[in-house]
C-alpha cells in the first residue's frame, strides 16, 4: 500500500471501462476530505491538456493544496479543447460530490491516447463506486488504476524517523525529460511548508524523472504530486526529507525504465567535460534519442562513434582532440579515435541489461546523467497503433 502507506491517505481503482478490461480509474484522497499541502509540478509541453490547465489553476486558487485526485487512463483528455476541459471539470466534480467535500478540492489527472473525448458516459457512472470503495488498503488497486501501456504497477516507499512517504507512478513509453515525463502521486504524513515542499519535488524530479529518456517524446499530460497531511508532524531532519523524496522519485524512475515499452536495454549515460550543465543536458539528451545509438545498445555494440557523432550535432560545445568515450569504465576512444581496450570485458559489460556509458566533450567541468533506453521491434510493435 505505498501510496496510502502514509497516514492520512485513502485510494481505490476500479475498471470503468474506458479499456476492454483492464482497470482503468484511480482516487487518491485524505482519509477525513481535508485540504493539505499539495506541490506539483507540470509538462512543459505547450500542447498540455485540459486537466493539466484546471490542476495549474486549482492549486494556484488554493495557495497549494487539495484534498484528493482522480485519475483516468486509456484517454489522455488531450486536444479535446473547450469540451476536454468541461469533461475534466466535471470528473472532478463528480468525484467531489461523491466524497461530499468541495468540488475546488479534487485535482484531475488523465493518461492515455490523445485526441479523442473522454467517455463520460462510463466515466461518471464510475465515479460513486470509486468513492466508495476508498480505503487504506486500496493502494495497490490505485497503483493498477492508473497504468496504460505499462506491464507492471510502480509504487516505493520510505520510512523515515517518524515519517512516511509512499508513492506511485505510470510511465513506459512518451518520456523525456522536461518536467514529470509522466504521472506520479506521492504522499507523506510529514509536515512540510508548502514553498519547501515545492523545492523538493522540482529538485527531485531534476535529478530522476527528468532524467529517464525513453523515446524522446514529452507528454502533453506530465504530472507529479506530492500530499502531506502533516500529522507526523515536521520531520527532524528537513534535509534528510528531501533526499528521502529524491530517492522515491529514483526508484519509481528506474520501475518505469525497466518496463519502458520495448526495453531490453537500459543505458546510464554521463556526458561530462561540458561547458556548462545546460550543455552537458542537451548532448545526453541528444545521444539518448539518436535512433543509431539505441538500436546499437538494442545490439550489445559498443559503437562509440555514433555517440560521439550524437553530441557533435547537438550544437553544444566540444573539442575533438579532448574527448573520450567509455563503457562501463572501458576506455575506447580518445580524441576522437578508437584505443585499444579489453574487448572481452567490454561485451560482458555490453550483454548486461543495464550498461554504462561516459562521453566526454572536453570543453570545461558540468556534467549531465541521463538514462536512456534501446530501440528494438517491441517498441515499433507496441506504437504502431494507437490502442
């Protein structure tokens, strides 16, 4: 029950049917239907969808808080226009009415295919029962209420001194760094200031989600939230809070790298020697989507100057003669030219489901992480329609 793990929490999923038969519905509220500090953080994607508008607003009205959030997945609710923000809003009202608390209190989120309206005629009918089945232990069916393409549910938590934060997410496929880069839902009984809190989750969501690459598209619906209900009270150590919150988002951003859709590779890439972190972002960002690096990881190939010729057209600055590839340690290229190198520890190091990747630009000090994924038939297989 992670995501309820924490006191102050109830959840449920359920199938509506907006899928054939996979459950398909998620609520996520405070046992009691009090407000509590929310912070959240957004797609950057200027093609957001409605309930990301109505969430931005509804927190901003608040000052940061709300009681609950009700999710739909197997339909994003994106480019529907006016009516998928009507159609979001009345989600949240209807979820509202059946907890008998105010409709301003309930976030929306949705996931799923985009372009096509929501089916209220399933969704609202729904709702009740939802409401309903609300319980401390309905964590795990919240967990499976939320996934569309995924295979498994993501969930992790953390007991800390006197505090817990659990949590959630969904995500295999349409990620990439820029904000959430999919959804998650966090709670802690913790109480912390709403403006820290905010900090936390921005810093957090940096250094993990943002960090995960699985095929370079940014979601028009990228959620993360983080509820504290306060009723453990302030934790002892505000910092060790925050690096408890990182390492949630961590674990969750590794359960969705290993079931990104089509992955049988995943590859930790660190491009430093940068001239500046921004630019250190840009070429692992540009090296993790190039399509020729990742069909080579889907191959075990060490094939290093495709990742060198990734970051030599991602407009950031790099001295050939100063550069350096290395897999897993391996060194085996220098200034632009293959070293020798022990072959034999390289492919073992290769046929591993997770590998690590160095590339050096040789320009200054920043550096960048990604984590990137292979490209192979499953993926192709897997997007080829759209449901």
């Amino acid at each position: 029950m992670s995501v309820t793990a924490a006191e102050g929490f109830v959840a449920s999923g359920l199938h509506a049917g907006i899928k054939k038969s996979r459950p398909d519905m998620a609520l996520l509220a405070t046992d009691d239907g009090a407000r509590v500090t929310c912070a959240a953080v957004f797609t950057q994607n200027l093609f957001c969808a409605p309930p990301v508008q109505l969430d931005r607003e509804l927190l901003a009205a608040s000052g940061g808080t709300a009681s609950a959030v009700i999710v739909n997945s197997g339909n994003a609710n994106a480019g529907t226009g006016a009516a998928g923000l009507a159609d979001a809003k009345a989600m949240g009202a209807a979820a509202a009415a059946a907890m008998g608390i105010a409709a301003g209190k309930v976030l929306v989120c949705s996931t799923g295919i985009i372009g096509t309206p929501l089916p209220m005629d399933v969704i609202l009918p729904a709702i009740p029962t939802l409401a309903s089945q609300r319980s401390r232990d309905g964590g795990a069916a919240a967990a499976q209420g939320i996934l569309t393409t995924d295979h498994r549910p993501k969930e992790a938590v953390i007991r800390g001194d006197g505090w817990t934060l659990g949590g959630m997410a969904k995500g295999c496929g349409m990620i990439a760094p820029n904000m959430a880069t999919m959804l998650a839902f966090l709670t802690t009984d913790a109480a912390v200031p709403r403006e820290t809190l905010q900090a936390m989750l921005k810093a957090a969501s940096d250094r993990t989600f943002n960090t995960l690459n699985v095929d370079g598209a940014t979601s028009t619906n990228d959620t993360a939230m983080v509820f504290a209900s306060g009723r453990k009270g302030a934790p002892g150590d505000l910092d060790g809070f925050g690096r408890a919150l990182e390492q949630v988002c961590r674990d969750l951003t590794m359960l969705m790298a290993k079931d990104a859709e089509g992955m049988t590779k995943i590859a930790h890439l660190t491009v430093i020697g940068a001239a500046s972190e921004g630019e250190a972002r840009i070429a692992a960002k540009a090296i993790a989507e190039n399509n020729l690096v990742k069909c080579s990881w889907y191959g075990s190939d060490p094939y290093w100057g495709r990742l060198l010729a990734a970051a030599g057209s991602a407009g950031v600055a790099m001295d050939v003669e100063r550069t350096a590839v290395s897999y897993g340690g391996i060194r085996v290229a220098e200034g632009g030219v293959g070293i020798p190198h022990d072959a034999q520890a390289l492919t073992e190091h290769m046929l591993g489901e997770e590998f690590s990747i160095e590339v050096a630009l040789g320009v200054g000090s920043a550096s960048a992480r990604v984590i990137g994924i292979d490209l192979g038939p499953g993926y192709i297989k897997e997007n080829s329609v759209t449901s």
